[in-house]
C-alpha cells in the first residue's frame, strides 16, 4: 500500500479542518494553547481520520459502482487494510487524548470514537446519521475546552462557555450531512436553498459578539475567561489594552464569518441554481473546508484574535491541497 493511496484514504487535508475545532473550544473556555491541547489536536486527527479509512471499509460495495477511482474499491487498498488502519488510528487518538488530557480528555474522547464507528457501520443511512457526524464535530470542540492542566476550571464550567461555539459547529455540520445525501444524483432546489440559509444565519450567530462581561473583568484587573495567557500561542490580550483588544476580536470574528459565506456561501448558491450532483458535491466540499474560516471567527469571539489569523492562514493551504485529494 503506497503512501499516496493512504493519504486518498483518509483523505488527509480535510483533516486541516479539525484543529480549530478543538482550539475554538479552547478558546472560548480560556484555555492556553499548551502542549496538552496540542496533544487533543493530535488525538482528534487520528479519530478523524479512523472515520475516513471506515467508510471506505463500509461503502466498499457502493464505491464500486459509484467511485470506482477510490483505493478500495480499485483494488490499491485492500478492504481489510482499510479497517485495520481505522482500528489503529483510533488507538492511537484514544491514546494520545489519554496522555494529552487524562480521564477528562478520553472521557470525549470515548464517545467521538464510538459516534465514529456507530455512524460508519450502522447510521449512515439512517435519520440519525446527520446527527452522529454533528455530535462528533460538537464533541471536537468539547474536546479543546475540558483539556485538564494548571489553572482548567471545572468541566462544567467549560462546557458552559464552549456551548455556543460547539453548537454553531454542530449546525454547520448539519448542513453539510443535509447536502451529502445528494452528492450523486443531485437534489432539488429546496435543500440547498435550506441549507445557505442556515449558514447565514451561522455566521450571523458567530460574528455576534460574546458581551460584556469579559471587558468589564479585564478592565477591574481579573483576568478575562476569554482571554487567557499561553506559552504556544496568543491567546491573552494585555489587560492595557482591553478595548483595542475587543475590537480586534470583533474584526475577525466579522472577517472569519465573511470568509465562510465566501467559501461555502458561494458554492451553495451555485448549487441552489443548478443543483446538481457535482455542484452539491462541490458545496459539500467547500463545506468541509469553509469550516476552517468559522473556527477563525469562533476562535477571535472567544478571545484570541491571533490564533484565528493563524487559522485563517491555513485555509488556502487546504485548498490547494484538496485539489490534489479531495476531502470528500
């Protein structure tokens, strides 16, 4: 099994799409950018990838008709290769969520594994496939807000705070399921036409700001839940420069929320016109990867403006690679 076949496999540069979750969750649980959230990142790309390497195990029959190019299906990568590289990357996320985090970390950990293995070889085609593949997202950026180290407040409170940002993460990835259904034979207008209008409500929802609250505190001298110190990464704004700091946080969160309707906005409007197969498939994967300019936003809400340029960075780079390997 060549490196290359592995790589169309799992489909690795829609893996890009994964670290802003857990950072976005991070973020808005004032969480620094430490080597234990870094370790999170590592165990969600493993689980991410388990899933892509199990469905092509699971879809084998379908993609034989309907993808014949992908690995499994053309022979390059045996069926029974594909579950045990599924098998082994999910030891190893669960692994490294343990190290990264603990018993808070693998205690996410263990049910985004199991909503990996139940949607691939049970809900797929069922109802609650849509909501299997939301849950996990959900879960991701969950995972980045109960990360255990100095200074972590209590599980609740960080699931709290994280709330909002994994549930616009959630309803995205509802949108991109809605559309995934009709990647072959094309849907009706209706269900793009649905599925843009949630996203601009999505980024509405994202560009909002969080409040007041986080200003006041920083200005009184306490230390901001939204903006926290870090050694990897900046993630705190200096108390001095509060305002300066609000204001930087609601440009990119305004500029990340724009990107995304730019990206995926866009491609669902080709797909309301006409919506083919290979225009929903082409929305669905802009999708994947617009996902990464609203962690930015959801990232800058939660306090750390230069963690989501960063993050805004990253989205060309994984465009041009899914030009190479498409993420879907």
């Amino acid at each position: 099994m060549r490196l290359a076949d592995l790589a169309l496999l799992v489909r690795a540069p829609a893996a890009l799409s994964v670290p802003g979750d857990v950072i976005a969750g991070a973020a808005a649980a004032g969480r620094p950018l430490g080597a234990r959230t870094l370790g999170v990142i590592g165990s969600s790309i493993c689980l991410y990838w388990a899933g892509m390497a199990l469905n092509d195990y699971a879809d084998a029959t379908v993609d034989a008709v309907e993808r014949p190019d992908r690995p499994v299906p053309s022979g390059r990568v045996p069926r029974r290769a594909a579950l045990a590289v599924a098998g082994g990357l999910t030891g190893a996320g669960l692994g490294l969520a343990a190290v990264a985090g603990g018993r808070r970390s693998v205690s996410v950990a263990l049910p985004l594994a199991g909503l990996v293995w139940a949607y691939d070889l049970k809900l797929k085609s069922t109802p609650a496939g849509g909501f299997a593949v939301a849950g996990a997202r959900v879960l991701d950026v969950v995972a980045g807000a109960v990360v255990a180290g100095p200074g972590a407040g209590s599980v609740g409170g960080a699931l709290r705070r994280a709330a909002v940002p994994a549930a616009l993460v959630g309803v995205h990835t509802g949108t991109l399921m809605a559309l995934s259904r009709h990647e072959i034979s094309g849907a009706t207008v209706r269900v793009p036409a649905a599925t843009l209008a949630v996203s601009v409500v999505t980024a509405v929802a994202t560009a909002v700001p969080v409040g007041r609250d986080d200003v006041g505190s920083a200005a009184k001298g306490g230390v901001s839940s939204a903006a926290p110190s870090g050694l990897v990464a900046q993630f705190p704004a200096p108390l001095r420069g509060v305002a300066g700091a609000v204001r930087s946080r609601k440009l990119f969160a305004a500029v990340g929320a724009l990107g995304y309707l730019g990206t995926y906005g866009t491609a669902q409007v080709r797909a309301v016109r006409k919506p083919s197969g290979e225009n929903v498939r082409r929305a669905v994967g802009a999708g994947i990867l617009g996902l990464m300019p609203l962690q930015a936003a959801l990232t800058a809400r939660g306090g750390a403006p230069a963690v989501a340029a960063a993050l805004g960075v990253v989205h060309p780079l994984a465009r041009r690679l899914a030009r190479r390997i498409s993420p879907t």
